[in-house]
C-alpha cells in the first residue's frame, strides 16, 4: 500500500472517530421527558431547534435519531418559541416556570406533553 493510501484511510479514520464522538452522549441541551414515554434533549442554535432522541413509541429511539425543526411563528413573549419541520412542531417555553414544552405530531395525530428537567 502506498503512502498516499495510507495517510488517505488514516484521515478517514480519524474523521469518523470525530464523527462519532460528535453524535453520542446526551447532546448537551437541556432533558426533557414527554408523556407517551417520549424523551428527547434539544439544542437551540440561529433560528432552529436540533432535537435528538424525539421519537415516538411506535418508532425506534436512540440519541443519534435527531429532528432539525425552523423557528415558527407563534408563541407569546420573548420566552415562548415554536418549532417545526414537516414531521413535528414543538412549542418551547410553556407553563408559569418555562419549563414546559409541547411536541405534535400531526401526522399521527398525536400530542405529548413535556417537562424539563
């Protein structure tokens, strides 16, 4: 194998290492844990809310399942915020503490209901 190959497989290697380290763990949001057995951490970044582990019962659940939703319209004040792709719409910043959330599914239909931990 020439060098080329070589330095070529270990870059790739190492790219993938990366990758999975980028992919595992709790995601580094806040936890929050949904009626329905749904649980899913959420990191909020320009304009979009990265969703990882929100799936429902019926489906698989692993934290490297991850839903990319876009800021909606909608919610009231500066704490509340919505979300949405075409699977889902998830409402942040609900409840007297903020602490609440709401995830839909309408093609289901479906609606959990969601704390922060």
């Amino acid at each position: 194998m020439s060098k080329v190959w070589f330095y070529r497989s270990l870059e790739l290697v190492f790219c993938g290492v990366l990758a999975g380290c980028a992919g595992t763990g709790s995601g580094g949001g806040p936890v929050y844990r949904c009626e329905h057995g749904i649980a899913f951490t959420v990191k909020f970044a320009d304009n979009t809310a990265v969703l990882l582990g929100a799936r429902t019962p019926s489906g698989s659940s692993g934290v490297g399942d991850q839903d990319v939703l876009l800021r909606d319209a909608g919610g009231q004040g500066a704490q509340q915020a919505f979300y949405s792709n075409p699977r889902m719409r998830a409402e942040f910043g609900l409840g007297a503490s903020g602490r609440e959330a709401v995830l839909r599914y309408p093609l289901l239909p479906l609606v959990a209901r969601c704390m922060r931990d």
